[in-house]
C-alpha cells in the first residue's frame, strides 16, 4: 500500500492541498492525484510532457471533472518535483 502525500498547489488565489500518491511504472511514476473525490493520474506521454487521465467510467458529466487551469497547475507541481 502507497503512503498518502500531500501536494499544495495555488490556482486562482487559492491554495490547495490534494493528496496523492506515487506509483512506480517501469522506469517511471505516475502520481495519482485526489481532486474533489475524483483520482486524476498524472504520467509522462511519448513526447515527455505530463498528462492527466481518469479511470473512472461512471464520469458521464463533464461538469464534474477538474478545470483544466487546475489540471495545468497540478502537473506545473508535480514537474518542479521530479526534476
């Protein structure tokens, strides 16, 4: 079992501490990230860039998903980390 961390994140003059937990893949992570109850994983694409994907299939409202600016703001974080 993964230990919980916390990731603080400032998006619109807000700050906000998500939890997330690192997954080790291959020769890489994948950090899964908790935003309002929903699990977003943050990996790296071919090109190297991070991206943001959901498992959960019951999503059927896109109005329930994350903004994109906090998805941006999210993985700005999880880079400064990882270098």
């Amino acid at each position: 079992m993964e230990d919980m961390l916390t990731l603080p994140v400032s998006y619109r003059d807000t700050e906000y501490n998500f939890p997330f937990r690192i997954i080790p893949q291959g020769y890489t992570y994948r950090f899964v990230v908790t935003v309002d109850e929903l699990e977003v994983i943050f990996e790296r694409d071919d090109s190297g860039e991070l991206r943001a994907l959901t498992v959960d299939s019951s999503i059927t409202d896109r109005m329930r998903l994350p903004e994109p600016g906090l998805l941006a703001a999210i993985a700005a974080v999880i880079d400064s980390l990882m270098q």
